[in-house]
C-alpha cells in the first residue's frame, strides 16, 4: 500500500477534457463560470481518473502530516487505550491525527486524501479487496491495528503475540491445580481469537487434560457474551472450576454471572481475561489477565503509517509485541463447590 509516483493532474484531465487548465481549475474550486455541459464532463473525467485536489500549499518541510484513524463499534477501553497510544506518538513525532467511525461512503479513500490524510489506521476494522483497492489507487497507506481477519498480503499490521497469551493463561490455571478449565472467547473466525484459542489448546495438550466440547465456545468481545456464556458453562453436569476468557469485557461478565449464582471468585471459581484494560484493574475482585501493550501497539501502528506516507520500507508486514501475564486476585487454587451452588 505504497504511495503511487504520480498522482493525475490538472492539465490531465484537461488534455482528456479538450479545455484549458484554467477551465478545469475553475471546476475543481467550485467557480460558477463554467458552461454546465463542461462542468459535467470536467466532473465525470475527475472521478473517473481519480483525481485528487493538492491540500497543502506548503513546502514538505512545513507540512504536518495527518493520519485517520478509524474504528468500528463503540469506543470501549481497549479502542480508548490503542488510541491513547497512537495520539501520544503523533505528539511525539509532531504528526496530526483525525479519529473517525469506519466510513464506507462512495469514494471514501479519495475524500480522505482531498482533506489531506497521509495514511489510515484501522483499528479492529474489516477491509474488503474493494476497499484496499480503492485505498492502492489513492495512494493512502493502510495500517491495521490487532487485524479480526488475515490481512491482505499488501496490508501492515501491529497485533500481539495472542498464541503465547493464551498459553500463558492457561497454564498459570493449570499451575494452579486446576483441570476443568473452560475457553469463553470472542468471533469464532477472528485471528486473535483463534490464536488465543490454540494457546490454551495447547497447555491443555500438553498437560493431558481433555477438553471437552461444551468448554470452549465463543460469541463477541463484550460484556454481553461473558454473561450468556458463564451461564451455559455453569450449568454444566461438570462445570468448571475456571475460565479463560478471550478479554476483559467477556471475563468480567462471567464473574458477574458466578456472582448470581452464589459463586465466589476465586474460591469456587477462576477467571483469567485478556487486554488488562482498565476494567481488569476496577473489577472485583482485581482481574487476572494477560497485557496486552495495547499503547505500545498504537505507536507502533502510528510510526508504521507515518513511515509508509512518506515512501518508506518497513522491515516486516506484521508487528507482533510481546504479552504478558499479570496475576491479580481472581485465580486461585480449585475449592470444593457443593452441588448446591451450582
């Protein structure tokens, strides 16, 4: 997603046009003496070539770049948090950046460069061939923050090591003592979730504990799913003794869920989330988690984009930052819990 060498220009669209560059300049700013049939034939050459009006009148040591950063859903901690990451490095780095919700407005990409945006960064957000096509043709680098989906071999992305999180996560549990250990995670065809999903696939394996087929099931990231999923899990015959759960939001509604049905956390149930967003931090009790740099990972998406703008190879198409486990006060060693409580 490299920038192209050469962008049409005014006397492009005017030799195509058969008019002089006066006239298409007069289109192109909205002048009112234009003849109509030229005006819509000018208009028409315009979008068919693509063409994209020059924003900045000064010279490229005076320019500040400035990046879109899109999102898609609402804006809940881990969105707030890569965000707070990017906005930091552009401070640093003297870069401008515009936050927006994922537009797939006809001609997106080109509006996006005629306001005089270098790059985008999309955060979790899904892009069709279509859309990166349009993305190629304009020149706008794309920077795809903790990808749903295997990215486009043109696309960059920044993520985190979600595999060994999820290992991690679960063999702290299984450190624990515990055997029943469930996987409660986000969309099924996500590549975070799959990931975090082998890595605790993987430590069950490698310990010798089965899973069973009812302990791993998924839905979204949110609250929502948590609570849904716990019930389910919980009224199993053999209900487990913990949960891994795919982030903090799913993990803070299965303590909730537990909660309800007079179980403690985390005497007669363990929970270990993902992100260590600030909800892991406000939960109760605390919320044993895996951190996710989500900070780190938005400059690393911003230093990307920035470098891909102004015409630059990067080392690699995909960025992965390490996790890491932090141990708070919702796991502990499996107790008995009375068939009553269940």
């Amino acid at each position: 997603m490299r920038p192209n060498a050469r962008r049409t220009t005014l006397a492009d669209i005017a030799q195509v046009a058969g008019v002089s560059v006066a006239t298409v300049s007069k289109v192109v700013n909205g002048r009112g003496d234009v003849a109509p049939h030229t005006r819509t034939r000018v208009q028409e050459l315009l979008h068919q070539h693509h063409y994209l009006a020059p924003v900045f009148r000064h010279t490229e040591a005076a320019e500040i770049p400035t990046i879109e950063v899109q999102f898609k859903g609402d804006l809940k901690s881990y969105v707030a948090e890569t965000l707070e990451g990017i906005i930091d490095s552009a401070a640093e780095l003297g870069a401008s950046v515009v936050i927006s919700k994922a537009s797939r407005a006809p001609h997106w990409a080109r509006d996006l460069v005629s306001a005089g945006r270098r790059a985008v960064i999309a955060v979790t957000s899904v892009y069709s061939t279509a859309h990166l096509n349009e993305l190629a043709r304009c020149g706008l680098p794309l920077v795809v923050l903790d990808p749903l989906h295997l990215p486009d071999s043109r696309v960059n992305s920044v993520g985190a090591t979600n595999f060994t999180g999820g290992l991690t996560a679960t063999q702290h549990l299984l450190s624990l003592g515990h055997r029943r250990v469930a996987y409660l995670g986000g969309p099924a065809m996500a590549v975070c979730n799959q990931a975090r999903a082998h890595g605790y696939r993987a430590a069950m394996e490698a310990e010798g504990v089965r899973v069973p087929d009812d302990y791993v099931r998924c839905g979204d990231f949110t609250y929502e799913t948590g609570l849904l999923g716990a019930t389910a899990l919980l009224s199993l015959q053999e209900a487990p003794t913990a949960v891994f759960a795919g982030n903090d939001e799913i993990a803070v509604g299965v303590i909730e869920t537990a909660r309800a049905r007079g179980l403690r956390i985390p005497e007669d149930l363990s929970v270990v989330g993902f992100d260590d967003t600030s909800l892991a931090r406000m939960a109760s009790p605390p919320l044993t988690t895996v951190r996710q740099p989500l900070r780190e990972m938005g400059g690393a998406a911003l230093r990307t984009a920035l470098r891909l703008s102004n015409g630059e190879k990067v080392g690699s198409h995909h960025i992965e930052l390490a996790t890491e486990l932090v141990v708070r006060a919702s796991t502990a060693p499996p107790g008995e819990r009375s068939s009553s409580s269940r």
